[in-house]
C-alpha cells in the first residue's frame, strides 16, 4: 500500500546523501532502487532529488513508498481474522491453528494469506502478502505482517539480527525440568520432505530455551514458555521430542491425540520496535481453547 514518510534534517545530518541518509535508516538497496525508479518519489522541500543530492539542515525529505501490484496469484477468500493490532506500516493477526499462512500444494484458498488478500481488496487497498517469519499450519498465534516493501524489508532486518522477541507457549507430555537450554543441531530426517531430527553430524545449530510454568499431575503434562536462538524448522517441536517430553497431538513427532488434535503449540508473545515510528510494541494472544485442558482438574 502507499505510504509517504517524512524526515526533518537535522544539522548533524547537513551535507549526508539521500542515499546514506535512507540507508541509515533501515532502506534497503531493493528500496531505494524502486524509488529511483518512479520520479517524484524523493522530494527535498517541495522539489524532486536524486539519491546523491546532498542534504540541508532544516528541510523536509519526504519519501513516498511506490505502490504494490497487488499479488496475482493468492486469490482472495472470506475468511474470520483476529486481527491484534493494525496501522499504516504493519498488521498482527492471531493465527487460528490449522490455518496455513500461505498457499502451497492443497493449499490453494484456505490460507492467511488469502483471508488478507480478502480482507485489503475488499477496502480496494493493494495487497502483496509480506509476512514477517512463519508459524508451522497447526501452530496457533502472533504474527506480523508488512503493509508495504519498506516495513517488509525493515522487519526482515530485525528478524535477521533477532530483534524481534517471541515467546511461544506449548504443551509438553511429562513433568519437564525447570527450566533449561536445548543445544541440539537439526537436520533433515532421511529423505523426509518435512520432517526433522537432532543430528550432530549434518544438522545446523539450533538453541531453545524453556521454562516450566506448570505442571498437570493427573494428566502427566507441562505447560512450558519457550524462546528460540534460532529459527530451525519445526525446531520447538524436534527439541521437546529429543529431551523426552513431545508436544502431544503432533502428527510428525508424537501422534497422540486423546488430549488435542494439534500440536499443542502458541506464539503468545511478540515484542519489538515499530519498523518505522521505533515505538517498542508488546502483544499477547491468550493460550486458545484447545490447549486449556492444562487448567482442569
């Protein structure tokens, strides 16, 4: 969608390139291509620059994000959204569990991003679907979304350089230890397309951290708090079953389903700095219906 920002130039900054200027604050090369791109974009006071001008203290930059062409191949479908926060720059949305969040093989019309691309043509904004990390199909929770290529490549940054904090709240069989770190590296499991396994041999490093919040003694089952180091596929769920105590009702790792029909797993926490005001932000999606059978007695 189109966005125009505006930057007052600060004496300090007196005599920086628009380019370094942009660069400086999180524009990518991609960015700044597609501004050169389109004329009319990158204004200095009220008249047009190149990235090379050089900039005068007290003057106004203002930046106008090129419009999207809306994603042709995500057809847009009605779907119920929990949208959690939405502005200008970003959208979260709590994720149902068995809700893909893009389209793939058998995948085609009953994933997130065709409940977006719904929810943005219906308001005739133009959509491009710039989700900003991924939670597997079954994994219920917080997600952020980019509304536009600047935010998009922004928050790609900070996922990179793990600036964006997610706590992620699961069910795990047994009584599991305090609190702890699983350092185990994961490959792929044999020619498994999807799944995974702790191999110290071809695996690639994978931490998590966890901590038993409590425990149900009659069902035999934890609810654990987990962060991740890093972002390995199925990464939660592999470490969980290497250490002993598997998310009960996944399919992959432990197929047992008299207590849920999915992996017993949340992302109930984001936090992190607004890509574009820097304001810090907190969310938090309450732990869904399903996985409340750690409360009964």
């Amino acid at each position: 969608m189109a966005r125009t920002l505006e930057y007052l130039i600060e004496s300090s900054c007196a005599g920086t390139t628009v380019d370094h200027y942009l660069r400086n604050l999180g524009y990518s090369k991609h960015v700044i291509l597609q501004l050169k791109k389109n004329p009319g974009h990158i204004l200095a006071g009220e008249k047009p620059v190149f990235t090379n001008y050089c900039l005068l203290p007290g003057e106004t930059l203002r930046i106008r994000i090129p419009d999207d062409i809306p994603s042709q191949t995500i057809v847009p479908v009605p779907m119920a959204l929990d949208i959690v926060y939405e502005d200008e720059d970003i959208l979260v949305v709590n994720k149902a569990a068995g809700v893909p969040i893009h389209p793939s093989l058998g995948n085609f019309t009953n994933t997130l991003a065709n409940g977006l691309a719904y929810y943005f043509s219906s308001r005739n904004i133009p959509f491009v679907y710039r989700a900003t990390g991924r939670l597997d199909k079954d994994t219920s929770g917080l997600l952020v979304i980019a509304k536009h290529m600047l935010s998009a490549c922004i928050l790609s940054s900070m996922m990179a350089q793990r600036q964006i904090h997610r706590e992620y709240l699961a069910v795990a069989l047994g009584k599991v230890p305090m609190e702890g770190i699983i350092d185990a590296p994961i490959a792929r499991a044999g020619d498994s397309i999807i799944q995974r396994k702790v191999d110290f041999h071809l695996g690639e490093s994978a931490r998590t951290h966890y901590r038993r919040i409590s425990y149900h003694e009659r069902l035999d089952v934890s609810l654990v708090s987990l962060r991740l180091e890093t972002g390995r596929t199925h990464q939660i769920r592999v470490h969980m079953s290497y250490i002993g105590h598997p998310l009960p009702g996944d399919f992959l790792y432990c197929p047992d389903y008299s207590l849920i029909n999915r992996q017993a797993l949340h992302s109930h926490t984001l936090c992190f700095l607004h890509p574009i005001t820097k304001k810090e932000l907190h969310f938090e999606a309450p732990l869904p219906d399903d996985m409340k059978f750690v409360f009964q007695s």
